[in-house]
C-alpha cells in the first residue's frame, strides 16, 4: 500500500511516499528556519503562508523522484495535530482534499504518533512493546507503547518541554533559533560544572519532568554576571548536561517500572549527541537496548507522517467521509484503542 505523508504542524514542509512492501520510496523537507530567524522564534502567520507556497512542489518532487503517479496512491495522511492551527490546516486542506478527489482515505495522524513511531523506520526497528521518551520542542513524555494505536502515559513534564528549555536558554545567551542545535554546538567548546544548574525533579518518586526553571536559572546567571564567550560555553555545557541528567534517569526509572526492556527516543531534541550518548551508555550498563530514529527522522519530517498512516491504513483506523478537522491541542494517550 502507497501512502503520502503531509507535515505541516509547525515550520518544516515534510512530504513522502511510504510502501508497505517497499519501505521509504521517497522524502523531501523544506525547512522555514531563514524565515523565522528575524523573529527569535516561529511566527504562526508566516508558517502557514511558507507551508501553502511549498505543499505541492514537494508533493510533485516526491512523486517524481520514486517514479509513482497520483493514481496510484491508497491514501493520503496529514498530521492533524496537535501543532499551530494555521499551519495544521494547509497540510490538512491539501491532503484531504487530494484524498478525495482520488476517491482514497485521507489518515489524520498524530504527530506525536509519527514521532514516536519513527524509529520503526530505522533498522533494526524495536520491537513492541518499548517505553518510548518523546522529546520534542513542545512535548515531554513517557509513554508505554503497546502497538500501533496503544499508549499509554507515564510521566509528562509539568510545564516547560525540554526543547523550550533549550530554546529559552539558547534566547537568553543571545544565539539563534532553534535553540537545541545552537547549545549543543556552543557546548562543545564549554565545561559543564563551572555553573551549577538544577536537575529538576530528578528526585521526584515520578516519571513527571519539570524544565521551566532551568531556562530561570540561566536567566539568573546572565544577569549576575554577563558571561563572556568562555563563560556562554560553559552555561550552554551546564544546561545541556541538566537536560541530559534529567531525561536519562527518568527514562531509566521508567522501563525499571514497567519491566521493559527497549527504550525508544524520538523527537527533535532525540537528535542532541550528548543526550545519545549517555542514555546509550547508561542503558547499556542495566541491560537495556535504546533505539533512535534516523536522525534526519527525529526532527519533523514527512516520512514519520507517511509511515504512521500506512500503520494506521493498514489497521482499518482511518477516516474515508470528505471533509478534515484538524487539533491544534491533542492528548496523544487518548488515541489508545486497548
Ligand atoms: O520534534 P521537533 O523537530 O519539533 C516539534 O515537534 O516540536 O523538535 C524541535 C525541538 C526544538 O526545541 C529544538 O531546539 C530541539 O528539538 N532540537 C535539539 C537538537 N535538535 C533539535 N535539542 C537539542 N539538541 C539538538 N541537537
Ligand atoms: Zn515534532
């Protein structure tokens, strides 16, 4: 079966074709980074208007690169959310209008969904289940992840994700957006310790996170004393091994309270090396196995989009009356099906 896959939540344009005999036949991504980079961060307006002007010269990118036509299309997913409404509703409008006019199913799909199912895409892919550490810019979970369609929630952070913490932070010291890849790269060149940062709730008898005072930290630092180029470097290394420290020793404390054994990361910050590094080692040490995505998949892509609802067209979980909505807000628990 050949799906499309249309990701439009936020400010990457995704579009692939995925085979589920054949495997990933083709991707492309366009990336609206330039455009927001003015702003210090994504403005809605303009995300939507970028995603309008990209959806259909990547579609036809796409379709030509893996030889395949419209007509042969089984069905066409689009994230449905959750994202920025404006942004969701390109993709969405385009994709389920392609759909119908090829009288095929149009597949909402979750985007959390898409990332937490991407490293599937990889080889090998985990087995079911797996506790799966969902890390993107707006999110922070813990999931139990039972099969396509079955998940359930175990710990979430309490306010900031810790791609915002990142992104904050990254603000506050003055470097660009995203944040993420902008810390990682300065903290390459700083000492962590020399700034003594929180690890917040790491103690807590919880798989909840807490990341906002992390980013009041940092804010508090730059104010105490305006760091020079060493002192931004060994902040950024402070912040990115606070990060770490947290999300490893939860997602160690999670597959100890589930009894799995695979742990699967996924979403953008997923793609940090430092994070990789230690969750790798320190699983390793327990007897447990991590599993990424690619890492051209673990930021948002089309691929995860096209992979998700061909699993989704597969298991009969798919919308075939016209017409879309889309949810900008969406509890990623509340598609479970078991
Ligand atoms: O999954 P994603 O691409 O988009 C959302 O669904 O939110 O994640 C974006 C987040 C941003 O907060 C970005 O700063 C972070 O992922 N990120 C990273 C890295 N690459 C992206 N954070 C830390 N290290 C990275 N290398
Ligand atoms: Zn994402």
């Amino acid at each position: 079966m050949l799906v499309l896959g249309i990701e439009t939540s936020c400010d990457e344009t995704g579009i692939a074709l995925y085979d589920t005999d054949r495997g990933l036949l083709a991707h492309a991504l366009h990336t609206q980074v330039a455009l927001h980079a003015d702003y210090g961060g994504v403005v809605p307006e303009l995300a939507s208007r970028d995603h309008i002007r990209r959806v259909l010269p990547l579609t036809r990118q796409v379709m030509a690169q893996a030889q395949a036509t419209l007509a042969e299309l089984d069905a066409v997913a689009y994230t449905a959310g959750p994202g920025l409404a404006g942004a969701l509703l390109v993709g969405a409008g385009i994709g389920a209008s392609l759909a119908h006019a090829l009288c095929k199913p149009a597949i909402g799909v979750h985007h959390l969904e898409g990332h937490l199912l991407s490293p599937l895409l990889a080889n090998p892919a985990p087995p079911f289940p797996f506790v799966a550490l969902l890390v993107s810019g707006g999110h922070t979970q813990l999931m139990r992840v039972g099969g396509v369609g079955n998940y359930t929630l175990l710990g979430e952070t309490v306010d900031d994700a810790a791609g915002e913490a990142f992104d904050k932070s990254a603000k506050l010291l003055g470097l660009g957006y995203p944040g993420g890849p902008a810390i990682a790269a300065l903290a390459e060149s700083g000492r962590a310790g020399r700034y003594t940062l929180p690890r917040p709730m790491l103690r807590s008898d919880n798989l909840d996170f807490s990341f906002s005072g992390l980013k009041t930290a940092v804010l508090t630092a730059v104010r105490n004393q305006t760091p020079d180029a060493r002192g931004r470097a060994d902040l950024a290394a402070e912040l990115q091994a606070a990060i770490a420290d947290v999300l490893v020793t939860k997602a160690l404390a999670a597959l100890e309270q589930t009894g799995l054994e695979r742990l699967v990361v996924a979403g953008g910050v997923g793609a940090n090396r430092l994070l990789r590094e230690q969750l790798t080692a320190s699983a390793k040490r327990r007897g447990y196995t991590v599993y990424y995505p690619p890492l051209e998949f673990c930021t948002d892509n089309g691929a995860m989009i096209a992979f998700a609802g061909a699993l989704r067209l597969q298991k009969g979980l798919c919308e075939t009356a016209p017409g879309f909505s889309v949810r900008p807000r969406w509890d990623l628990a509340s598609l479970s099906t078991v």
